[in-house]
C-alpha cells in the first residue's frame, strides 16, 4: 500500500471559497437559527412543553446555554465553518482530538482551537498549514481509510467537497480525514445490514424516501446519503438551535439552496424538499406533516442526552417508522454519565438487529438497527451484501 507521502495535501489554501451570494445566503440562515434559539424558551413556556425534555440535558447542559448565544456569521467564520464544528470530537484545524484521543501534543492545539472560535484570522490557511501539517498529521489515516473502503462498490465511497475548510489528502480524488472515515463506516453499517437497499427498494416502489436524522452534526452523513441517493431522498434534520446552524448552512449551501427548508414556528413543513431543518423544539408541532420515515438515524448522541430525552425520541421515532421503516443507531456508553440508549430501546422496538461485518469494516461494537416489524431482508438473514454474517435478529422484548 502507498505511503500517506504519496498522496498530495487539501489543504485550506486549496478550499473553494464561497461566492458574495453564497455568504449573504449562510447569514440569512443563520438569522433564521437565530430566531428559532431566542424564541425556543419562551416557545416550551407558551406551548406546555417539558423542559427535561426540550432544553439541552445531560452532557448538553455544559455546551449550550438556553439564552445568550450569537451566532456569527462573518465571512471567515462561514467559509471555514469546519474549523469550529468538532461534532465528533475531531478538530479539523488542528487534525487531532483534544478530548484525550489525541496524537499529538495538545497545549498549542487547544490554544489553536481557542483562537479560532474567537476570531479566525485572513491568514489562517497559512497558520493551520504551518503549525500544524497536514502531511504529517494524517499520514495514519490511509490505511484506516483504504481498510474502510475494501468491497465496497464506488456508488457507496463517501466523498466531502474541498470547502467550509476541509483539510485532508487526495486519496484518487477522494478528500480523506478521520471526519471522512468515520462517515464511511456509518455508510457501511447501513450497507451490510441491508439498509440500504431498503432505502433504494423504498424510492424504486414509490419514487422516493424519507429519512429523519437525530443531531446531525455538521452534516456529513446527510450529505454522504443524498450523494447515493440524489434528489429522491428526502432528509430531515432534528437538532437543538446551536448545533442546526452548522447543519442547515452546510446542507443548504451545498445543495444550492434548492428545496431546503427551515421550519418555522406555526409554519406546516411542505409536502416535498430536499432539506428540511427542524429545531427539537418543534418536533412535536412538526410531527402530524413527517411520516412516514423510512429510515430514522442517530450516531453518537443518544448517550449524550438525559434518559427523559432518549425515551422521547425513541417514541417519536418508533410512531413515524410504523410497520414499514427502521431506526439505526451507532452509540455506546463510553462515559460514565452517559445513557445506555440500547437498553431503553431494547423495551420499546419489537424487532433488533446488531450490525457486525466480516466483509466491510463498520464499528461491529456499537451500530444495531431497531424496528416495529421484522423487514426483509434486513432481520431475515438474508443479504448477501454481508457475506451472511451481519448479527443474529433478535426480539428485543423476549
């Protein structure tokens, strides 16, 4: 295998800068957010809402306050929004962890980092490039990265656009970091569970489907998906204000504005979209125009909310799937305040799955796949795609 020398840097020198149109567009998205956030206490007083389960919880209680954030949205904040999204816990500027996962010494990161979310600097592609190289920072991640391709077809290969300060290698033309491989291996868990080909049976029979994602990050993962999939893909997002901003402006931009939505209070969601941005606040005014989901999705942030809240979106989740959809999750506890997601939706989802996969690598430990009925082929045992070994079904109420 090639060294990780071999393959040239993307670095912020080589991003795709947005266009005077596209910023205008990003700021009157996040004046929408802006809104929705200023509004959302006085919304759950107005509107009888349980606050335990509406507010941030848990871990969220120390990142987010209720009232009092601004979102920013000068030119460089938004043309290097990747620089301050480390949803996964990976900052792009720095090209390490800071959570103690990390590779690399961290005081001059964190300052990096500090620096940044206060202010990001006209010469910040210089200063990331030379404090911290990409070369050498990612050389470990090809062969993560070729391990996370192997037998899967080209249709399936996550591929992020050169923008919003994306740092990585051009791995045959494929932007490659550890947000990337991580993206893959969510890509791959639905793939060899036979998710996916529901998804491609779902918009084959009706000509399209829908899928509702829990907090989306940045929105990675929605993005890889509607590259598979394309316009016949309807996605809805579900976030908290702070973290929708970086959601809907990544996607809405991406996608050219085209048919991407965000939800306004008293405001019926359409009938057709490509994006639709729904504050958690509104979920439960949203709810009657949603469903049927076809494919409802949490990675990683289930553990992060209060039990209250993970009860909440389990019953949501399990009312718009119905008979015909799944819900697939990728969580574990890895924190001692962490909730244990599986065990409250192991008494409320009739049928599960836990996805493992000896052809395509995927994380075996922590991705299952929850459902009100036993679908084919994904509980039958009978997709190829697995090589026949995708986890033994289960009644999780047995």
């Amino acid at each position: 295998m090639p060294s990780a020398r071999s393959y040239p840097v993307h670095d912020l020198t080589k991003n795709r800068s947005l266009t005077r149109d596209e910023h205008a567009y990003s700021a009157s998205l996040g004046e929408a957010i802006q809104a929705l956030y200023d509004d959302a206490p006085g919304y759950i007083t107005r509107h009888g809402l349980d606050r335990d389960v509406f507010e941030p919880g848990n871990e969220w209680i120390t990142f987010v306050p209720t009232t009092g954030l601004r979102f920013r949205t000068e030119y460089n904040r938004i043309n290097f929004l990747r620089l301050i999204a480390p949803f996964a816990g990976y900052h792009m500027a720095v090209l390490d962890r800071l959570d103690g996962g990390g590779l690399f010494p961290r005081e001059e990161a964190e300052a990096f980092v500090r620096q940044l979310w206060h202010d990001i600097p006209d010469d910040v592609a210089e200063l990331q490039r030379t404090r911290f190289d990409p070369q050498t920072r990612l050389q470990h991640v090809v062969p993560e990265y070729f391990d996370h391709i192997r037998n899967v077809p080209s249709r399936y290969i996550v591929r992020t656009p050169g923008m919003f300060g994306e740092i990585g290698l051009d791995v045959d033309g494929v932007l490659v970091n550890p947000d990337v491989v991580l993206c893959q291996s969510r890509i791959n868990g639905m793939l060899c569970c036979g998710v996916l080909d529901k998804i491609q049976a779902d918009i084959d029979s009706r000509g399209r489907a829908r899928v509702l994602e829990i907090g989306a990050g940045h929105g990675g993962l929605a993005y890889a998906l509607q590259r598979i999939f394309g316009e016949r893909l309807e996605y809805v997002i579900v976030d908290l204000p702070s973290s929708l901003f970086f959601s809907t402006i990544y996607l809405s931009v991406l996608n050219g504005g085209g048919d991407c939505h965000v939800l306004v209070p008293g405001q019926r969601p359409p009938a057709r979209f490509r994006h639709l941005f729904v504050a958690n606040h509104l979920l439960d005014e949203a709810l009657p125009s949603l469903g049927p989901i076809d494919l409802a999705i949490n990675a990683m942030s289930f553990p992060e909310m209060s039990e209250a809240q993970v009860r909440y979106y389990g019953s949501v989740i399990s009312g718009l799937i119905g008979e015909d959809g799944v819900l697939f999750e990728e969580n574990g506890v890895v924190k001692p305040h962490h909730i244990d997601n599986k065990a409250i939706f192991a008494k409320m989802f009739p049928c599960h799955l836990h996805v493992s996969s000896e052809v395509v690598t995927t994380k075996n430990w922590c991705q299952d796949v929850w459902a009100n009925r036993r679908l084919a082929p994904i509980f039958d045992g009978g997709n190829t795609t697995t090589n026949g070994v995708p986890g033994e079904p289960v009644d999780s109420r047995r």
